[in-house]
C-alpha cells in the first residue's frame, strides 16, 4: 500500500512517497513523526485518491494537512513541535547523528493501513570524520574518500561557540572537505566569547592549509555571528577563494557578540535595549539593530577595503527576520563591497534568522541560554522551509564555481528496512 523510494537517504535527498492498492476516490491521511531527541514533531496530508486508487504526493494536491501544494517534500517541510517540545528550543543536530521518522497511511475512519520507518543521514557513509584537537585547536574535518586534494568549506561557528558540525557534514556529503571548529564554552578553550581573540580563528584557517589533502580552493561558510567572522577573516586572508554568509551581522557590537583582537576587547557600537521589542515574552531585535548599524564608524566597522577584490562573496538575507532588517542589513553589506571593488552575489529569501539546514524543522523562537531570554527568529514554516532548500542549492553552485566542483561520492548501501533505535541518545 504505502511506497518510499529510499527509507533509507541523505539528510539533503528528496524521497518520493506514494500509496496504491486503496479504495477509489476515497480521502487517505498520510501522517509523518519525527522522532526527535528533544520531543516529538509531527505533519500530515490528507489526499483523495483517484480512479484507480493510487496517490502520488509529488502530483496530488492536499485537501488539507501542515501544506496547501503539492510538493514531494511537503511533510519533511512542514514538521511541527507536538506538545513534548520544549517552548524556545532550537532544532538542530550538533553531532550528524541520523534523524529516524515514522510515516503512516491512516484511513477516513483513522485505521492505520500501513507504515514505514525512515532514516535521513547527516553524514555520508563514505565520509570520515576526523576530530582535531592540538595546541588549543578543537575542531572535526569531514573527509571524502581518497588522497585529494578536494575544495574546502570551512564552517565558522556562530554565537554559540562551541563545536556542532551537523551543517558541516551536509557540505561533506556533497564531496567538499569540510573543517568545522569550537571557539569557546569547549574543553580548554575559553568559557565565554568576550576572552576569545580573534587570531585563534586565522590558526584554524592556516591548520586547514596545511592538511595534505586540502587543495588551494578554501572558502568560508557562516551563518548569523558566524558569518561576520568569515568576514573578518577575509580582512586577514587574502588567499580564501570565496565566501557566502546567511543572515549576517554587519560588524561585531556589545554586549552580545564582541571578542578580543590582538589581546584587547574590540571597539565596537553597543546595541540599544530600549529599542528592543517585546511580544509575549519574546523578543525583537530587528529595530535595536537597524540604529546600532545606523551608528558604524570606522573604527567599529569591518575593514572592507582589506578585503582581497580575488575573493567573491555571497550574501543571503530573510525577509521575515526578528533579528536583523534583512533587507537593509544585506544591502549595506554589498554597498560595503561593491564600493571597494568586489563580486557579490545577493539573495533575499522569505523565511527568518534561522536558516541552518534543508528539512529541518522551522525555528521561530529560540532560548538564548547564555542571557536568559526568548529570542524571536522570525518566519513562516512552509516558506522559510522552501526558501533553505532553494538557499542551500545555490550556495552550493557558488563554492562549485568558485572552488571547483569536488567528486561526487559513490552511493553507499542502503537499508531496505529501518529499524528505530531502542533509545534515542541526544544529537
């Protein structure tokens, strides 16, 4: 009755879902449960089925469900956190561990017909993690198969600091070298952001040249406060060969994302609380932000003109981001750019701050542990769901065009049937 192409795929693979053998012209559910370590998520369809009793998602239209539209990926879009998820958590997956789903066709009068288990990999089978950890240095390389050399993508860790490579791996599966690393709030590094200097960054940069099997063609990728470390990098770097950045910070402010540079705190702008909105306990940043950038002067602003004109960027914004005005923010950037001589690309997309990985589950709200409060990230689900996919396939193109384009992997052996794990461990 029920058919997955691949119960068994990459966390970035579409599967095709689809049910024969029912009842003409009859409505059926198909309901999806991610088994997720921190509670459950859940989406549904309900589709009618036609002359012949079959249902294709990727060519019939929901009556209704969690998505409106045909889509092949509509319930992997349109997870939502049931009840056992905690308000404010972030849905992530620090660790690559796999995600387990359960999917089932539910009759009009709710009788479970059939059902599958599903696994989506973070990292592929042919790849192998590495952990580093020398001389203060802690991070993972996520290596292809073979001697190399392969293109690079180096992932710079974001607000939080500490060492979390699922995005990492999912740049590894498509054939890159990939390094991921810790800044701070990690075995001996540095327990809080302020105490970090920034040149710890630039010796990640040189270890990763210095690994035999990295080729020439290194590019930086960050997200939020990650990517306005990229930037900063860029200042330093003449030889990266490109960077994209999701959702960026124009330049490093206080009191929450500031860090030391040759051994004294940064100058920086402080951003203006008062500004700040409050919406049932949830906070937007979006207007403190707007003034605080409003306020750069040289000496707190990114040194732009540092900046090789060899190295193209790649800027992504949301729409609907509760941090930073998207529009307004990706635009300065690239004036920034553009006025001292560089190739940029821009894309503004619906969704909000969180852009971290395809089909993982919308983030709208997120508790920020280190200040003890709830932080708005802005979005819709199914928009900002659709936009990552979309995201993630160009930024993809970009480090093809500019890195080179890497191997691409051998398929792995796929299970025929999954089984859950007994007891799901924290990601």
């Amino acid at each position: 009755m029920l058919h997955v192409d691949k119960v068994d795929s990459l966390q970035t693979e579409k599967v095709h879902i689809s049910a024969s053998g029912l009842e003409k012209v009859q409505c059926y559910k198909f309901y999806l449960k991610f088994h997720y370590f921190a509670g459950a998520y859940h989406s549904y369809c309900v589709v009618q089925s036609d002359e012949n009793g079959n249902i294709d998602l990727a060519r019939d239209k929901p009556i209704r469900g969690t998505y409106h539209e045909i889509d092949p990926m509509g319930l992997f879009l349109t997870l939502q956190p049931s009840q056992e998820v905690r308000f404010g958590h972030n849905a992530g997956n620090n660790k690559a561990k796999p995600f387990y789903y359960t999917l089932q066709l539910i009759s009009n009068s709710g009788i479970v017909l059939d059902q599958k288990n599903l696994r989506k990999l973070w990292i592929h089978p042919r790849v192998t993690p590495i952990e580093v950890a020398q001389n203060s240095i802690h991070g993972v390389i996520f290596k292809p198969p073979g001697p190399g050399p392969f293109p690079c993508i180096s992932d710079v860790p974001g607000i939080n600091g500490g060492q979390s490579y699922g995005r990492a791996a999912l740049f590894s599966a498509e054939g890159y070298l990939v390094y991921t690393l810790a800044s701070f709030g990690y075995k001996d590094l540095p327990k809080k952001m302020e105490d970090v200097d920034l040149e710890v960054f630039s010796k990640h940069v040189k270890f990763v040249q210095s690994l035999p099997y990295c080729s020439e063609k290194i590019g930086l990728y960050g997200m939020s406060f990650g990517g306005t470390i990229a930037n900063y990098l860029a200042t330093k770097h003449p030889e990266i060969s490109a960077i994209a950045i999701t959702n960026v910070p124009e330049a490093f402010y206080r009191d929450l994302a500031v860090m030391k540079e040759n051994g004294n705190p940064m100058e920086c702008e402080k951003i203006d609380k008062d500004l700040e909105v409050w919406i049932n306990r949830v906070k937007r940043q979006t207007p403190s932000f707007l003034d605080l950038f409003s306020r750069l002067r040289p000496d707190t602003s990114i040194k732009w003109e540092r900046i090789s004109k060899d190295i193209p960027f790649r800027i992504v914004a949301s729409l609907d981001d509760w941090l930073l005005c998207g529009v307004t923010n990706c635009k300065r950037i690239q004036e920034n750019l553009v006025i001292t001589g560089h190739k940029v690309e821009i894309q503004l997309v619906p969704g909000g701050h969180v852009m971290y990985a395809p089909y993982l589950p919308h983030v709208s709200v997120g508790y920020n542990k280190y200040h003890k409060f709830y932080l708005g990230y802005g979005g819709e689900c199914s928009l900002e769901t659709k936009s990552m996919i979309n995201v993630w396939e160009k930024t993809l193109k970009f480090f093809e065009k500019h890195l080179g384009s890497p191997a691409k992997l051998p398929d792995y052996k796929r299970e025929i049937e999954i089984v859950l794990p007994s007891r799901e461990s924290k990601l």
